[in-house]
C-alpha cells in the first residue's frame, strides 16, 4: 500500500515491526523482500512520486576540500531515490575489494564477496539483468567484438551491464499491492528517539508536507537514505546522546568516498585497423546495453601496492563532453517545457557548460550529421580508480539548519597520493602492453591540481563509507548484519556501509546487501 503523508493525522502513533526510512533502491528491494512475510513493514519517503517543484532545498549544505556538485544536485528527494536519474551501470565488487590490505589503512570488510554473491540472483531480477552478469568473455562473444590480447597476469577484460531500472516507477505497483508493507509520501523523518538508559530505538518522529506530526514505533527500524543522508540522520539524533548515535568513536561521516571518473590519457593506435569498440558501450543483438571493461588483475594490485582501477574507452572525436550533456539537457527540457512542463532546470549553467565547449559541441554535432566516424585511431581512456578509506574526508553538520530543524550537511571531499599513483601507473602499464603487442602507445595526461585530473573530469555521485561496515565497534559504524554497533534495533543499509568502495557502480551491491538484510531481519521476526 502507498499512503500520502497528509492522510496521517496530527499526533497518530503508528506501530509496526519494521520501519525503513528512505524508498530508493534499498529501501524499495527490502520492502519487495519482506512482502507477504506475517508482520508489518512500514516504508517513510520523505518525497513523492515526481521531483520536486521547489527543488530540494532540505539537501542544501557546504563544502570544503576537494570541489563538488551542489549536494541538492547530487541525489533525489522522492520515490525511486537516485534511481530516478541513475545511468544503470551494473558490475559487482572484486574479491579482492573485501579484503585487508596493508598497503590501504582502513581496509577490511567483516564480510567477503561470497558473502554479499549469495544474493545476486535476486539483485538481477530486482534490477532486470540478464544471469550472465559480468562476464567480459560471454559479452565479447554476444557482441561479435574482440578482446584486447592483454597478458593476464596483468589485466583481464570485464562488462558492465546497463540497464537503468527507474525502482520507484518499476516496482510501484507491486509496493502498492503489498498486503503487508505501507509506504507513506512526504513524510520526512526529524528525530530517531533512542531510550535513555537501554540500547534501543524506541521511535522516530515524522513531519508530513502538511507540517503535521506523527510517531512511528517498530521492533526494527532501518536507515535507508543515501551516502548523505543516513550519517545526517544519526549525527542529528544527538539529544540524548550528545555525539549522535552510533558515533561513540567518531566514525559517524567519515570515510567519505567517492568514484573519481577521470579520462587521465588516451591510446594512440599504430593504425585504425584494431578494433577497440568493445570497450565502449554497446548495444548486443538480444538488446542488452554493454561496457567492456579492462581491469587490473588482483597479482599486479598486490606486486605494485596500488588501489584497484578499470578502464572503459571512448573514440576521442565522439567522447560526450560536459557541453555535450547540457545541450542534451536543455533539448529534453524544451520538449517538457512545450508540453506545459517548467523551464528548463539549471539553464544558465547548460548554457555556460556550452559555450565553454563549444568546439567539441560543434564537432561532435557535425559528425552526428554526416555519419562522419571520426579518427578511429584515437581513443580516450574513461578511468575509475578506488578512493582509499580516509577519515579525513568526512561529512559534518553546520550551524545551519533546513525548515525541519535538522542541522545541514558539510561535505569535506580528501583523496591521497595513492590514488593518482595508481592512476598513473596503471596507464604506464597499460602503455607496455601495447607497446609489446604493438598495437600502439600511450599518451598519458594527468594535471597537477588535486581538484581537476584532466579536462573530462567528473564523478559517480556514489556517497560511500559514512557508515562504514567493520567488525569493531572502534573502526566502523555497523557490524556485519549492517547493525548500528551499541544500538540493538538500528540498521543501516546502502553504500555509507561500504568499507572499502572498489571502482564498480554501487546499485547492484547495493541491491544486493538490501536482500541480505531483508532476510536477515525476516529471520529474526519469524524465528
């Protein structure tokens, strides 16, 4: 069932035996999840079913360090979450992810890969994959495309699927017919209420679009908000514990991570006979949108002591510049605004992104109109490298708070030396095997300033480790069953509990842990 917010009268007291706040892509797969189990779940969103039409100026908040997106632009405040604008690129974590690695303070997860693998099957229904995953080989075949020759001891050929499943239009009916999951619109969540002398939830407080209050009280409750939202929520919640809850240790917002996308170099080939398109997007016979992938083998991460990095490619004259997006941007916006909807979002700044672009805008809009492939001998490497664990790179509160009374967020963005090594040295060794396969070289072009990497610069949008998952209360923020450490009935989920990020897309891990924590806490309420 999916209720509005304003259908709760003032001062109701809702009693239930799981609550989850938050309805993007882990909170819609858990409620999938507990459907039909023989007990409540009710689902707080603090948005509906559209974007927002005052924007969301509750998402609102500072930065220093490393310069970021506007943090009301990098997530979405309604049904479907980040979901609603998500890309759908889809890989899983590497094995060696999970692991302890003494080159990597901070490194560790309290579970493995397998772990997390048990519940891909029902992450691919969820997001719509097909079984075959990630298998750079079986795509490579489907595709009719080849593989680069690489030698495996040092990189080995992936595939991302992308398949951008909308969760909140996807999986709305089958919320809406839940016989025992409710999920309430616009309701925003101001105060998780923990007991004064036991370890527990007792409630949360909730504001609906109306300004009217309301209680909801669970056996289980479970923050299921975002990379951001999730350590604001338990850094606010601090009238009874000063600190926050869960922050006993000082771990509640640090650890910020993110997905670094950087095109730090490009391959030169020796002619434009090889053929490199598999490692572009592509579109297979069956239907199935692909990215082939290089990745560097776990052997050469561990022999060089880097972080873990993959590459996909674009043909340098076609590479889909900043200017590129905002024109498309501003071509879907006009189509809205013909059809009665507002005026384009963030005009001025489509507009200067254009203008600022505007040779490659030309370019690539000229080649789009003759068919012109361009040189098929230049390709742009687009790189993910792993953000290390850093808790220095951390989200805080200010003094300032939204029109809810909840403090805002500052974001304090910090990488290390590690990452742009890795980044250098994986091209130096991507440069090698070309060179002895000769294929053609490498041009490597990395800037010196820590804000900008090269001239393609952006991010994943994927907020991890704020909550990071450890094993010792003393190095993280939940346990291995994704609870609250010292708080017996508080779990969080979603990628603030990754403790270490790898260089995959977070959703399908995401996903993923969502089913794992669904099944957990259905083992607990049924046992």
């Amino acid at each position: 069932m999916i209720l509005e917010g304003a259908e709760i009268p003032s001062g109701e007291v809702i009693e239930t035996e799981i609550c989850i706040i938050g309805a993007g892509a882990a909170g819609i797969t858990m409620a999938l999840e507990l459907t039909g189990a023989p007990f409540r779940v009710s689902v707080i969103e603090a948005g509906g079913f559209e974007y927002p039409e005052n924007g969301q100026p509750n998402y609102e908040g500072t930065q220093t360090g490393i310069e970021y997106a506007d943090l009301d632009a990098c997530r979405l405040r309604y049904f479907g979450g980040t979901t609603n604008h998500w890309g759908g690129y889809c890989r899983s974590l590497d094995p060696i992810d999970f692991e302890k690695r003494d080159w990597i303070p901070h490194s560790g997860w309290p579970i493995t890969l397998d772990d997390v693998k048990a519940h891909y099957p029902r992450a691919t229904e969820i997001i719509g994959l097909n079984p075959h995953l990630f298998d750079g080989e079986y795509w490579s075949k489907a595709a009719g495309l080849p593989v680069l020759p690489f030698d495996p001891k040092r990189f080995h050929t992936g595939a991302t699927q992308i398949h951008a499943t909308r969760f909140g239009e996807v999986h709305r009916d089958a919320v809406k017919a839940s016989p025992n999951v409710t999920c309430y619109l616009n309701c925003s969540v101001v105060d998780l209420v923990i007991g004064e002398t036991e370890d527990l939830i007792r409630e949360v407080t909730v504001v609906n679009a109306a300004g009217n209050r309301s209680t909801f009280r669970a056996r289980h409750f479970v923050l299921a908000c975002g990379g951001m939202e999730n350590p604001r929520m338990l850094l606010n919640a601090n009238k009874v514990r000063p600190n926050g809850i869960g922050n006993e240790h000082d771990n509640v917002g640090r650890f910020f991570m993110e997905h670094r996308v950087a095109s730090p170099g490009m391959i030169l080939l020796s002619d434009g006979s090889t053929d490199l398109s598999f490692y572009r997007r592509n579109t297979v016979p069956s239907g199935e949108y692909i990215e082939g992938s290089l990745h560097l083998s776990e052997e050469t991460i561990r022999a060089e002591r880097m972080c873990n990095a993959q590459f996909s490619l674009e043909l340098y004259d076609g590479i889909r510049t900043q200017g590129d997006r905002s024109l498309a941007a501003i071509r879907d916006g006009l189509k809205k605004f013909i059809s009665g909807g507002g005026w384009v979002r963030d005009f001025n700044v489509h507009v200067g992104n254009i203008i600022c672009d505007i040779d490659y805008v030309a370019g690539n809009l000229a080649r789009r109109i003759t068919g012109d492939p361009g040189n098929l001998a230049v390709w742009l490497l687009k790189m993910e490298v792993e953000q290390v664990p850093n808790p220095d790179s951390r989200i805080t509160l200010t003094d300032q708070v939204d029109d809810l009374g909840l403090r805002r967020i500052n974001l304090h963005w910090a990488t290390q030396e590690i990452e742009k090594r890795s980044v250098v040295r994986s091209m130096e060794l991507m440069g090698e095997e070309l060179g002895r396969l000769g294929l053609g070289r490498m041009q490597i072009a990395m800037e010196d300033d820590p804000n900008v990497w090269s001239r393609f610069d952006t991010w994943g949008f994927h907020h991890a480790g704020t909550t990071r998952m450890s094993a010792d209360p003393r190095d993280g923020v939940v346990d291995a069953d994704c609870r609250v450490h010292g708080v017996g009935n508080l779990y969080v989920v979603g990628n603030s509990v990754f403790t270490t990020v790898g260089t995959s897309n977070p959703t399908f891990t995401i996903t993923a842990l969502s089913v794992r924590l669904a099944g957990h806490l259905k083992g607990l309420l049924t046992a």
